[in-house]
C-alpha cells in the first residue's frame, strides 16, 4: 500500500492540530506521520478509501486554506540529506545512542572498521569492536574531543586512526548519544603532504655540463626507483638534499611525503622523539596524546637523514632496528608501529674512519651504505661554475625585478675562485651581489667574500707549486680559520664535518696548537 504525503496550509492558531487530525478520524484514516510548522501542517497517510472527499472535508474547515500534495516531509527530506552527506564524504562516521548501540554507520566507517552495517545496527559498539574507543567515554562524560589516535586490530593487522567525537544532547543538555568522524591516518598524511608539499625538484633541475655530475645524476636516477638504502656522500653545500628530492621524485613513492630532517640540528633527547614519536606523558611537557614521530609521517614516501653521522651511539641502534625490522615504538610507548619507509641518509662526515674510531655502528654503516652516491665539490667540476652563476642570476634577478650581468672581472675571478662552500656558497654569493649592487654591473665590490675565504684562484695557486702543497695550504688556511672560529677541536671538527681525532692530528701537523683552547 503506498502512502499519500499532503501540505495543510492552515491559520496558525491553538488548537489547530486536533482539527486536523479529528477531520482524518471521521474518515477512519490513520496517521503514520505528522509534522507542524507556524502555518503548515504536513501529514503522511495510507488506507484512505476516498481521498477525494477527505480532501474536500479538510478544505471544508474554515481555517484550512489548501491542501497539495508532496514528495516528503520536511523531516524525510532532511534525513535524505543527510543520509547523502554521509555517503559522500570521505571520513568516517558513527553515532551511538545512549546505551552505545550502533544507530548510524556511512559506507566510509564501514570499510574503515571492516563492519556491515546491516549486521551491526543496533548491536552495542564496545561489543562490536572489542575495544575501548573515545567516543563511548563521551557518553559518560560529555566531552568532545579531537584527533586522538586509536589502534584496532584486525584480521589484516592493526589498523590506525585519527577520530574527534562529540556528545548528543537534548535541550535540557541530556546525553542522548555521540557520534565520532574517523580517518585512517594514511588519509591524513596524504592530505598534510599534499598541503604542505614544497616544489619539486627533479634531475633535470640539477645544473651541470660537466662528465663527472652526468654520471652521478645517471646513477642516482638508475636507483631512484629502488627501495634500497641510499648513502649520499659530499662536502657541504654540494646539494645532497637537491639529490636526494629527486630521487624521491624519480621513484614510485612520489606520491608519498619526502621527509627531510637534519639530525646534528637537534639534542639528542629531542631528535629521539622527532624521528619516533612519543606517548602522552611520556616526559614533562609531552603533548596531550602524543604526537607522530617522522618515520610515521614518511610512511608510504621517505625519510631523508642529513648530517647522519652526528647521530649518538644510542640513536643508531634504534635506527638500525627501524631499518632492519620495519618497526618503531614512540618514546614511552610499549606499542610496535609498522612502517613502510624509504631511508635516504647523507654525511660530509668519514664514516669509514668514525667505525674505526667507534664513534660509528659497523652495523648500522653497512646498512646505511647499500648504494653509495658520492657527489664531487665544485672544484673538482669547474666546468659548471659559470652554468651555475648564470643560472643563479638570472632566478634571483627574476625574483627581484633587476637587470644586472656579471662583468668581465668579477666574472673571471668567480670561474676561477675554488669555492669552498660549493654550490651553496656560489647561490650565496651571488643572492649578496644582487641585493648589493644597482641595475647594471656587479663588480668585486659587491661580492663581500669572507676574508677568511678569499683565496688565490687556482690557475694562481697552480704556479710553480705542485698539486700536494697547493692542496696542504689550502687545508692548513681551512683549519686555521676554523680554528679561530671555533676555538676548539671539537667545535671545529663539527664545522668540518671530521673526526675530532682528525682535527687534533692536522694542527698538529700543520703547527696549529697555538689556537687550541688550554
């Protein structure tokens, strides 16, 4: 039997309802449902014999103005709505009543919780799921909450989840129920790295001419694609992050987050709980809940390690059963994390000498130097050098709104400077004689080398001198400034990126002790 939807258009005024529904009583007729509005009333009905002379009845009332009829009632076209909304959206959704029975469940929950919703309607939640989730502590307390993480296991293995939950309350603030979004947490690191994604950067942005970086590039691209761990070697500013961004570009985890952390940049209690996460109430000051670590975050894409060989013989060790086992365990938590991580680690430190000298797992080094990539300092491929100034000037130019060219001087002493803070520097140099100098030429006023810095180009040094003294006096001018600087083997071999050993050794060979602090 199919049910008759009309609209009342009646007066608004007392009583009104009970005429309505006595004129429906005189035909026999019963209501299945009714709603009021100031001035409407909308009724759902079936089992009229004649619809007609009840039509005529109701308009028979005086303060009954028109009868017509609808598609739904305002409550079923809202529940339509809703219902459409809930299917659409990409969370989770369940509602609970006040006993923690299922009452609502969108396609998305099901399929994020394994459930079926025709099977679990109705059934207490806690007993469904078998866990103790946020949202049933609503029903007690009230509260809401946001982006806590729960962990359920399943048949496939544990499944991980953000969710934020709110109470139902009637309007004497009576809880009715709690309905709670859910996210997987691949979901939510996709959307932050999607929105927090810098530019790319891929090989054919790396600048260069020379043999020597074809090659590097040419097998950085050959292992691009593999899950291997890569060992990225250079001095300072040669570009091991650019190599490593495109690297992460040229494999299938492109779509995935490329997660860069500089590992001599933090203490060691801090780096600990950015790389692995921690619980909440771990340590003072932990936030409320916990908080991701960056493994968790690169899950899917990868994990870039700069400057790893600053990492503490302690850090090391957990490093390396990360890499070993795919697992991690957030600090003060007891809960292993699977994850699925590319790792990219980079140095200007001796590796090999800092196993020797044990400030290195042997262990850890072989695991880490799978496939070595080693990229050369720009004076070993001074080809590229006036590729690279020309490239720099004209982005920063661009940039800036300037039109200014090198000239012949600056442009000569620069191709034959032997940069030793390699690209970064060169890229430095020139951002400092674009702001400095007016449209035109940039003459070597507006270079403002580092004294320290400034030395003979290296046809210069080349004269009547062999290789090996033109390179033992540049590294005794390097040590020396860096000891000024310093005033410590220590803080010097950290600028250096060498073994303190190392340093100690040099000075000594150089006759440098005079600027070690007593």
């Amino acid at each position: 039997m199919s049910l008759i939807r009309w609209c009342l258009a009646t007066k608004d005024r007392v009583g009104m309802v009970l005429d309505v529904v006595q004129v429906f009583s005189r035909f026999d007729v019963n209501l299945s449902a009714m709603e009021v509005a100031p001035g409407e009333a909308y009724v759902k009905f079936g089992g009229a014999e004649d619809e007609v002379a009840l039509k005529e009845a109701l308009l028979e009332h005086v303060d009954i103005l028109e009868v017509s009829n609808v598609e739904l009632l305002p409550q079923e076209k809202r529940e339509k709505q809703l219902q459409a909304i809930l299917q659409s959206i990409s969370e989770g959704v369940i509602a609970v009543d006040k006993e923690g029975a299922i009452t609502h469940l969108n396609p998305t929950a099901a399929v994020l919780l394994q459930l079926k919703p025709e099977e679990v309607k109705g059934k207490l939640l806690r007993e469904v799921l078998q866990t103790d989730l946020p949202m049933l502590k609503v029903l007690s307390t009230g509260e809401t909450y946001d982006n806590q993480e729960i962990f359920l296991e399943t048949s496939r293995g544990t499944l991980h989840y953000l969710t934020s939950g709110r109470p139902i309350k009637s309007e004497r603030g009576e809880i009715l129920g709690a309905v709670a979004a859910l996210k997987s947490i691949q979901a939510v690191r996709k959307m932050v790295n999607n929105l927090t994604k810098t530019q790319t950067v891929q090989f054919k942005d790396i600048v260069h001419a020379s043999p020597g970086m074809a090659n590097v590039i040419q097998i950085a691209k050959t292992v691009a694609d593999s899950n291997s761990t890569i060992l990225i070697r250079g001095e300072s500013g040669t570009g091991k992050e650019l190599f490593a961004r495109a690297m992460h570009e040229e494999s299938r985890r492109r779509e995935g987050p490329f997660t860069p952390i500089n590992c001599a940049a933090l203490p060691e209690t801090l780096l600990e709980s950015e790389l692995f996460g921690y619980e909440g109430g771990a340590f003072s000051g932990a936030k409320k809940g916990g908080k991701q670590g960056l493994f968790e975050v690169a899950h899917n894409g990868t994990l870039f390690l700069d400057e790893i060989g600053e990492l503490s013989l302690v850090l090391q060790g957990k490093l390396l059963r990360a890499i070993q086992e795919g697992v991690i365990r957030r600090v003060g938590g007891q809960k292993q994390l699977s994850v699925d991580v590319r790792l990219i680690a980079a140095t200007n430190r001796d590796l090999e000498e800092m196993v020797r000298e044990k400030q290195f797992r042997q262990d850890l080094y072989y695991r880490l130097n799978v496939i070595p990539i080693n990229i050369p300092p720009l004076r070993e491929h001074p080809e590229d050098i006036p590729l690279l100034l020309e490239h720099s000037l004209i982005k920063l130019c661009e940039q800036m709104g300037k039109q200014l060219w090198f000239s012949p001087k600056v442009l000569k002493y620069l191709q034959e400077y032997s940069w030793p803070g390699n690209v970064r520097e060169l890229q430095n140099v020139v951002e400092r004689a674009v702001h400095l100098a007016p449209n035109g030429k940039i003459e070597m006023s507006h270079l403002l080398l580092d004294s320290w810095a400034k030395r003979q180009p290296l046809n210069d040094l080349a004269d009547d001198k062999t290789i090996k003294e033109i390179l033992d006096r540049t590294e005794r001018t390097i040590m020396a400034a860096a000891l000024r600087k310093h005033g410590s083997a220590r803080a010097a071999a950290r600028n250096l990126g060498l073994s303190h050993t190392t340093v100690l050794k040099k000075a000594h060979r150089y006759k440098l002790e005079h600027l070690l602090k007593r």
